[in-house]
C-alpha cells in the first residue's frame, strides 16, 4: 500500500486545480448516490457497537443518517470551490550571480490518517489531502469499519469516474492494532502520520512513529480577566468560552481572575455560568467569594474537562496569569480580557500558545473562524504546522531555481 | 536540563534583536579571549584521537588552529548583522466579525542538537538557534568533548557578561549513548531535535525519538543531461558538481545522458572527469560509447559515493530520467542542462527534491550559496523545513487574535 500511495502521489502532484476539483465534485455525487449503501453499512456498525455495549455518546458518533451523509458530500462539494495552494511562489528572489530562486508549495506526498469512531473522518481527511494532491491511506476504528469502507469505495468510484489516479485514496481493509505499528514504521512510503483521536492513540503513535508526527492534543483553554477587564465583556466571553460547545478543544477550561477584578466579576459570573449548568471548582480564595463551590486540587489545572466544569483561579496579576498558563496549560489557546492594551501585547507575546486573543472568544480558535475554508484538525505541535491547520499546512515546498550554467 | 532550558526560552523569546545581537558579539569576543584555553582543550582530544587511532581525515575534522577559532568567532559576528526573523507578521487579515489575526514568527522554544566530531558545531548550532530565541541543548561527541566544553565555556561566559539567560546554552557533559535516548524521550522539554552527522546517528534519533527530528540524510544529486543540452554547459556543470568539493551533501553522484546526447556529449566529459581523477562507473550504454569504464551495478544508483566517483547512466528520455531520480534519488538536489524550456519546466515540476535546478551546477543547494547568511544544515524532511535551512526555518509561528468582545 505504501509503495502504491508514493507511485499515486506523483501522479496526483501533476494534476490541475480544475482537474483535482472536477475530481472532488465527482466523489460528492457518489457519496450521495451511495448513500443508501453508506447507512446500510453504518447500521451494521451501530448493531455490532450496540452489541459491544458501546456508550450512547460513542454510538452517537458512530451514527450516520441522510442528513450526515448530505453534509459529508456538501463539505466535499465546498473544498472544490477553495483555493488550491499547490503551485503558490511563497518567495522569489535572484542572486548577484544571476541564479533565480523560487520556493514553491508542492504537497506533502503521501500522509496516513489514524481516526477512530467517526466515519465521516474518512471523507473529511481523504479529500483535505486529496486537494492538495497527497495520496492518503487510512485507518479507521474497527467500531467503524462499515461504514468506512463504504465511504471510502464511494470516494474511489466518484473519483475514478472523474480521473483520480488509482490508489490516491486507500483504505486500510483491517483494524487490528498491528497495522498502526507498520504504518508507524513505513518512513520510506508515508511522509507525514496524522492521529485524530484520543490522547492514547496519539501517544502510540509517537512513540512508534520514525516518520514526522502532527499532534492533535488536548486543549486546556485558559481565559484570564485582568484588573482593566469590563464586566459584561469579561462574563460573556466567560459563558461563551465554556458554554458553547463543551466537549470540543477549544473550550474554556479554567478562568483566572485578577485579584482587583475578582470581587466584581466573579458573583455576577458564577451566577451566569451556574445558570448554564457548570460546575465550579475554585482555589482557595476563589472559594472566599462564592459560596458552594467544590475545590480545585493540583489536578484541575492541567485537566481537560470536556464537560461542564470550569476551574477558577485568582490571580495577583498579569506575571502569575503567563506563568500559570505556561506552566499548567496545553498551548493551545488562551485568551485575555482588558482594556488595558499594554497588558493585551504582552499577554500575546508571552504567552506559548498556538492561538493567544484578546478580548475574544476561546472558541475561535478554528480553521473555519479563521477563515481557512476547511481544517484538518488544530496542531498542538510547533514544527511545520501549529493551531488550525487548513489546506497550506497540508503542503511542503521545494526550491526551484533557474540559470545559465553558473558554477562555483 | 530540559526544565531549564525552557524557562531559559521563555526568557530568550522576550529579547530584543538588539539585546540578541550585543549578546552575539560578546560571545564572539569570549571565543576569541579563549583561544589559548580552547586550543589547549583540542590538543587534549587530538591526543586523545591519536590514542584511540583515529583516520587522518577524522583528526582533521576535529583539528582546531588559530584560523579555525578566528573563523569561528566571525561566523558568530556575521549572525549578530543577519535579520532577526522572530516578530515578523507572516500573514495578517480581518473577518467580517472584526476579529483580527496575526501571524507571527516566534522561536520554536527548546532544541536539542546532537552531533559528531566536528567542535565548531557547537557554536554554528548554538548561536543560530540563539539568534532564533532558542534554547539548546548540546550534545556532542566523545571525540571532541574537551574541545565542546571550552567552546561552550566562552558562549556562555560571553554571553552572560551582555545578558544571556542562564541555561540558554548547555552542553551536556557526558557523551555516553544514553543521553541520546534519555534526550529522545524529554518530549516534555524538548521541542525539536536536530541530528547533525551519519547515517547510523540519524537512524537512532529517529528510531528513539518522541518529538520532531529535522533530518539531513544523504545527498544522491543527479545531473541530467537532456537532447537539447549545450555541451560546453554539459561538462562544465558535471565537473563542477562532481568535483568541486567531493566529499559534501551536495556533490553530483549520478550523471544521467539523454541517448541523443550522449555520442556527442559524453567522450569530451568523460575526457575532462577523469583529468580531475573521477572514477567513472557506467551503465552497459555508457559503456559501449567509453573505454575502460568500470560497469555501475543497482548499488551505484542508490549510493552517495562523496568521493571523485560518478555513476553514468544514459537514459532514454525526460521520463525516463524523472523516474530514474524520484525511485533512486536522495530526494535533495537534482539538476537539468537543456536549452528546451517546456523539458527544463518538466522537470521542476516532476521532479521530487528539495532542491530542482535548471542549468545550474547542484553545489548552489546551500544557505549560503541562497542568500540565507547562515545555514543550519540541508533537511531531506518535507516537513517544517526542505532543503537549506537558515534562520527562518528554526521558528515556528502563533496566531495572535485581536478583537472586542467577540463570541460564537
């Protein structure tokens, strides 16, 4: 399979924009076509998971329906309208002895996609990497093998159809533990591993991996209201942060207050964030302020909730928040709240994190919100790749360079 | 080691160009003041090597003289005039909603560089990634470990005397094999490691390593003489490249002749290869049209000689030479001569290396040689950074966002 995905991405490297476009809207018809074959598949799947005694929240990933299987083609049929970075001049320069230099994005190659239980993975990351003209194989979890394998046929039969070199797409057929050990080895054919799951997976494939990594971890989203914060302001971004969508990597999990705006904010905010249902777990002089709330331990400041939980820390000022979100936090987003825009510069600029706000949000931290069209996922990393990465960070370069037979 | 070095990042990544540079020149003033003590240290290892009967070419390598020092401390100098990537705006842009993001060079954090004989390394590394706002940790080899320790001795002393963050630079002390492994392991602290030297290094590094490796593999560059090559370019290009300087990464190992060319072509190059003492090893063609030549076996077309050897092959045509480099190749720099232009474009595009030259000898795959002012070695990755890297590829980037009270 590997030496197939290289032969396929040099193949796929040469194909136009209008090629690889005709391509993806051709892949989105048969994804519609097939779907009756699709949710036959899926409810095998959701019988063998229910047999298993999977969770109602696994199974809920697990489940596709027309409506999911229309937004699977629908967001196929979109990532033909994007922009195609391949080709893009990055840079061109020429040197005093006449050599012109051009650094131009080419794709990756060939990039493997480890996922587990949602099947619409298999769409999203196939066609991401197919835009930029990698070939891909994937793996899938074994809890979604059915649906997978149908998805992926209907991939290849609309891609076929409209030109799609053989092999660009494949599926891994099985979804024993042993073929993530022997993509992990496979550096002479794969270029690039890309783990979409829990914090597990990520970490056997690190540690087998001989090829380069892009890490998907845990988000642990820091919002901090400093002195020169305004109350609504500070209150909506808070709820905003934690509430909108709990359980995904760019929710808010502990908010740090500054001493000074603490005895304002914090009631008006427990209130609201209560209303909503979270729970609160606060230090020791967080808990001087609110009534009833539970007590953070050591714990909370590096857990990842994904839940309705929200860790509260006050703080003695700008210094302690940095410190503490470098120390505790997943560098991944955090966000400050002031009017204050001498505090605002340097909570961006010292703060080690992939997305660093002001007066934002945590939960724009997102390819769409940042207006990519498209993300493959948000890298924890810092090489080649770092927060919402969108179809650019799914392209390497190469050096082109023109003369007229200069030698050193 | 590795928890000091990231506080010392956080420190580092706070400096001023200004402060960076001012630090640079005390450091290359410290190496300068020590060369007594740093030449004192090198005769420990060269007896030492001489002991353990080491080759001629590795004493060599690790030799230092006056000269070599004063090359050293002005190569220190020259970092402190280059342009200082971290701060820049890569890419700036507004949403509808007003948010609005920057993207913004900053260090990558903590590197650890792992490297062989060479003592100079120790302060190429060190300082480029100093200049980057990064910390290093330095592990060299046994071979050199007197003359590493004085050198580091003087960047530190130098720069602490302008106001280097403690730890900034380390070397570790030992070179046993387990600081490899326990490095490989310190995902935690470490955010990139760099092996600098064989094959044999490069392999242990990535087999170990949990964080990203920038890897310099081998350079199989190839020169493709196409039908419509100028003969007098032809042979100036494949002497240049072959044997300029042998023994590097980028020196021609394999010349590839299209079948038209090669009558006219390939006695007068054969004539000028073995005038400089190149062993020529051919292809059956080749060696119907070539007396005397040694037969090239399926090794030769997959190995990086960096000595005055080349492989010939003749080859039928542009496909034929594509295919030839993208299945033998090194994926580093590979080379056309032709006066056609759609056949030189061909083979930019087709062609997968880091580097694709058109009429130009493959010695100009270097950072200097590009106009980067320093090089921190030629990555055979296609991850983060291919080809040379200056200081721009040992940054990473953050979005910073800017908005007013924005929620989802």
């Amino acid at each position: 399979m590997g030496r197939r995905a290289r032969a396929a991405a040099y193949r796929l490297a040469q194909l136009s924009t209008a090629q690889k476009d005709a391509i993806l809207r051709s892949m989105a018809a048969a994804v519609r076509t097939a779907a009756p074959v699709i949710l036959e598949a899926n409810a095998l799947d959701l019988t063998d998971g229910t047999g298993k005694g999977l969770s109602a929240a696994m199974l809920d990933r697990l489940r596709l329906d027309p409506t999911r299987i229309e937004a699977i083609a629908a967001g196929i049929g979109q990532v033909a309208t994007l922009p195609d970075p391949v080709g893009q001049v990055m840079d061109a320069w020429e040197r005093p002895n006449g050599i012109r230099i051009e650094q131009v994005r080419v794709p990756i190659g060939t990039i493997a996609i480890i996922y587990e239980s949602r099947p619409n993975v298999t769409a999203d990351a196939a066609v991401l990497c197919f835009k930029t003209g990698n070939a891909t194989i994937l793996r899938g979890g074994s809890e979604a093998i059915h649906s997978n394998r149908a998805i992926a046929a209907a991939l290849q039969t609309g891609g076929a159809a409209a030109g799609l070199p053989d092999h660009a797409i494949q599926l891994i057929p099985t979804t024993d533990r042993e073929s993530v050990a022997i993509l992990a080895g496979m550096d002479r054919w794969l270029d690039l591993i890309i783990p979409r799951g829990g914090k597990g997976l990520i970490e056997t494939v690190v540690s087998l991996a001989r090829m380069p990594v892009i890490k998907h971890y845990d988000g642990i989203c820091h919002l901090y209201l400093d002195a020169a914060a305004d109350p609504a302001m500070a209150i909506a971004l808070a709820v905003n942060s934690k509430t909108h969508k709990p359980g995904v990597c760019n929710a808010l999990e502990t908010l740090l207050v500054h001493r000074q705006a603490a005895p304002t904010i914090l009631p008006p905010l427990a209130a609201a964030l209560r209303d909503k249902g979270v729970e609160l777990r606060g230090c020791a002089q967080t808990r001087t302020m609110l009534a009833d709330i539970v007590p953070a331990t050591e714990d909370d400041w590096s857990t990842e909730y994904l839940d309705l939980i929200l860790s509260i820390k006050i703080v003695d000022g700008i210094d302690d928040a940095i410190a503490h979100i470098n120390r505790y936090g997943s560098h991944h987003t955090d966000s400050i709240v002031t009017a204050d825009v001498a505090a605002a510069e340097r909570f961006l600029r010292e703060v080690d994190s992939a997305c660093v706000f002001h007066n934002v949000s945590t939960r724009f931290a997102d390819g769409g919100e940042f207006g990519f069209g498209a993300e493959i996922g948000i890298s924890t990393d810092k090489l080649h790749a770092r927060g919402p990465m969108g179809l650019r960070e799914l392209t390497s370069y190469q050096y082109r360079v023109r003369g007229n037979g200069q030698i050193r």
